[in-house]
C-alpha cells in the first residue's frame, strides 16, 4: 500500500510517544542524585585536602610539596594494611619513610633557567 508524503508528514508529526502525553516531565529524583553526587565529591575534596594538610604539618613541609592525588591514592594502601592489622593511623602510615614509595612528597623540579632580560630600546 503507497503513502503519499503528506500523509507520512502528518503521521510523524503526531506522533507522540505511547507512555507520554506531550507534557513536560519533571524528575525531581534525578535533579536530587546530580545534587547527591556533586556534595559527595566536595566532601571527598574536603577531606582529601585536610588529610594532606595534616600530612604537611606531620613532615614539617609546605602544603604544595604534598601531591593530593597520591594522598588520596595513599588511602588505598592505608585500608590494606588496616585490614591487615600492620597499621592504625592514616598519618603516620603516609608520613611513614618506610612508605616513602607511596609518593606522598612531590619531588623537586630542577630550576628553568629564565633567559636575560634584554632592556635595549631595540631588541634583535
């Protein structure tokens, strides 16, 4: 059986889905697991950055010298060795020099030596 393109046209534009009756859904669930989400990860943030402020103070070092994400990957190991009873304090697990391994430290970077600055009315 032939359809004229209009009638093709005029099918598709009415047609509406079977469980929906062209109104504007509102889910108010998924707004409320998107806001979940987003509070979880600010308290992680929170947490991961007092546990390296604190690992700063316990080495006696500036809070840039401490890697965030090793700290938070350091937690990892700390869990390990609480479960299997080597180890009960998450500071002085990951401020530990027998832990050194775990990063916690960022090494040094060598120093760029900055080119001369050239004051001269005409630079080449």
């Amino acid at each position: 059986m032939a359809h004229s393109q209009k009638s093709i046209r005029d099918h598709a534009r009415n047609r509406t889905h079977p469980n929906v009756d062209n109104k504007v859904i509102s889910q108010p669930g998924a707004i409320n697991a998107i806001k979940l989400q987003l509070w979880a990860s600010w308290l992680l943030y929170a947490v991961v950055i007092d546990l390296s402020d604190e690992v700063a103070d316990e080495l006696t070092l500036p809070f840039d010298s401490i890697s965030i994400e090793m700290v938070f990957r350091g937690i990892y190991h700390f869990t390990q060795a609480l479960n299997q009873g080597f180890a009960t304090d998450i500071i002085a697990y990951l401020t530990a020099p027998e832990n050194r391994d775990l990063g916690i430290v960022k090494s040094p970077r060598p120093k760029r030596a900055k080119p001369p600055l050239n004051l001269s009315p005409f630079p080449s």
